[in-house]
C-alpha cells in the first residue's frame, strides 16, 4: 500500500479493503522484485464522470 499511497499521492485512509490474490505464474518477470501489484479504483457518483468521458471520446472520434 505504501507504494501505491505515494504514487497516486493518497493517504492510507482513503483505501479501502484490500484483497491479496496468490497466484503461481509460469512467465518469469524481469521485475519480479521491484513489482507491486495493480490499483483497482472506485469512483463514487462515477456515472457521470463515466458519461463526461465517452463524450470526450466520442467527440474526438
């Protein structure tokens, strides 16, 4: 969470519950040690957020 927190400039309270997948991978990364996951985001009220955005696209389409 620490580097997720600095990189996306949020304190530790604004995350909610995290969720830890364990899964073996065949692919042999050259990051495997520096590799910190994914970032799932929610965004509250994000209908309309979502609509703003497909407009945008649509228009520069």
């Amino acid at each position: 969470m620490n580097f997720w927190s600095g990189c996306l400039g949020l304190s530790k309270k604004q995350f909610g519950k995290l969720y830890y997948i364990n899964v073996t991978s065949r692919k042999k990364y050259d990051n495997h040690n520096s590799y910190c996951g994914i970032a799932r985001l929610t965004v509250r009220q994000g209908s309309s957020l979502q609509y703003k955005l497909l407009g945008y696209i649509k228009a520069l389409k």
